[in-house]
C-alpha cells in the first residue's frame, strides 16, 4: 500500500496544475516547504553544483543519499530527478531504480538522454525498454512510486514534436504514470502533448518569465517544475554579491530591501 506522502503526490496528479519546485539540500526544501508547497522535486543541476561538480557529475550512490536527505528533511512528497538512471541497460537502470524507490521518495523520472553529443537519445526501442524496466522495478518495490517518464529531444538540439510525441506515448504505454518533455514552449506543441498523452498528466518546465502557472493550467498542465531556475537564480545572486565585494570593495550586494528570512528561525521547526 502507498505510503501517505506516495498517495498525496498520486492524488495531485488527478486534477488541477500545480508547481512542484525543485530544492537542491536539506535547507532549501524545508524553507520549500515552508512557504506552501505541496511537493518538491530534486534537480541533478542544483545538487551537482552544491558539491562542486556540473550537471550529471554525481554517482548513483550520490544521488540516492541525497534522496534520502531530502525526503527525511519534509512533509510533503519528493520526486526524484534521477536523470538517466544512472546505467545504459535495462537491468542496470532497474536495479537503480529500484534503490531509489526505498529511499522514501514519491516520485520518480527518467530521461532518454545518452550524455553523448553524436547520439543525445537512446535509440526508440531502447528508450521504450528503458521505461519499462523501471516500471517493473517500481512495481516490484511495492511503493507505488509515481514513473515520470522524460524525452529530452527539445534538450539535446532535436526539436522534433512529432517524435516527442511519439516517444511520449511509448512510454505512457510503458507504464509511466506521468510524461515530461523539458524545453517545449510554444502554446500548440504544449497542447499537442498534453493530448497525445491523456488522460496521463503532463510536466512542463518553466525556467523563466514566458509562462505563469494559470496559462499552463489552461493549456491543460498538469505539473509545473522550474528545474535548476531555482539553484542558479540562489548561486547568480551570491556570485553578484561577491564580484562586488572583489572588484569594487563595497557591500551592497550582501544587503537587500526585502524583508530578510529569518533563517534561524526556519530551521528550529
């Protein structure tokens, strides 16, 4: 049976759009959670550059750790970015999968990139058994740990609808309760998607101002994720504030004219 937090994040998915933001440590996804949000969402950016490494430099035992972390540290459920799955095989991305679904997480995705720039996506028929095995994997956990299932075409330089789509509904075939295509934005390429896949819910990534959360629920949205946006607008806003400090010797950047966090506070509980 579903854990309470695996039913709630299920129960999100059935109507409605609602904004799943994406912590990068302990500290961001209680202060996440603070401020109202009914569930969270890992970033493999934003956890990859607290520790000093880019995007996809972590390992699996890495990530699962940190999974761990983050769902202990909230209330309200986590999924998991977790990339690739860490291994090309079925069997290898099963097998992590399914570590990943005992680390109290309520969600997971898995992407259909390769990492290399000659062939950015796993062939059809692999990306399609790729799916499926975590599907088994999941199933065979007994968790009821919601499979997001993501096609990076619009990422990797192959803006092709056609094939997202086609992807999108192998995989919505495959088992995965929920489908993803990061870096679609226009209006009849989000609409065409969510279609394609009904009655399945649809994630979008929103990492800037081109969107709010009410035009994406009119275009039939499900889920809204904001990715590494989050991480990098937290690093960009140090990084400004140190140049300063480095370059001219002054402080304004360490100053803001908003109402400070009481940090401390926050994290008495």
């Amino acid at each position: 049976m579903p854990s309470p937090k695996i039913a709630a994040f299920r129960s999100l998915h059935e109507s409605g759009c609602f904004v799943i933001p994406n912590p990068w440590d302990r500290g961001s996804a209680i202060c996440l959670e603070q401020l109202g949000f009914k569930a969270l969402a890992s970033t493999s950016a934003g956890f990859a550059w607290s520790n000093g490494l880019p995007d996809n430099g972590v390992t699996v035992d890495h990530v699962v750790g940190h999974l761990k972390v983050i769902a202990d540290a909230v209330n309200v459920p986590v999924n998991a970015d977790f990339e690739g799955g860490f291994a090309a095989e079925p069997e290898g991305v099963a097998a992590n999968v399914a570590r990943a679904a005992a680390a109290g997480i309520a969600g997971l995705s898995i992407e259909d990139s390769t990492g290399d720039a000659r062939t950015p996506l796993y062939d059809f028929d692999v990306a399609v058994e790729r799916i499926k095995a975590a599907r088994a994997a999941i199933d065979a956990s007994r968790t009821g740990v919601l499979l997001t299932a993501r096609t990076e075409g619009f990422l990797v330089g192959r803006a092709d609808i056609g094939e997202t789509i086609r992807r999108l509904q192998a995989f919505a075939a495959a088992g995965a309760d929920c489908l993803y295509a990061p870096a679609i934005k226009k209006k009849e390429d989000i609409v065409a998607v969510v279609k394609a896949v009904a009655p399945k819910p649809v994630n979008l990534l929103v990492a800037g101002p081109w969107i709010t959360v009410a035009e994406a629920a009119e275009l039939g949205v499900r889920r809204i994720s904001v990715g590494a946006g989050l991480a990098r607008a937290a690093w960009n806003g140090f990084a400004k504030a140190a140049r300063e400090l480095a370059s001219q010797g002054t402080f304004a950047g360490i100053t803001s004219a908003d109402a400070p966090l009481d940090l401390n506070k926050m994290f008495r509980g």
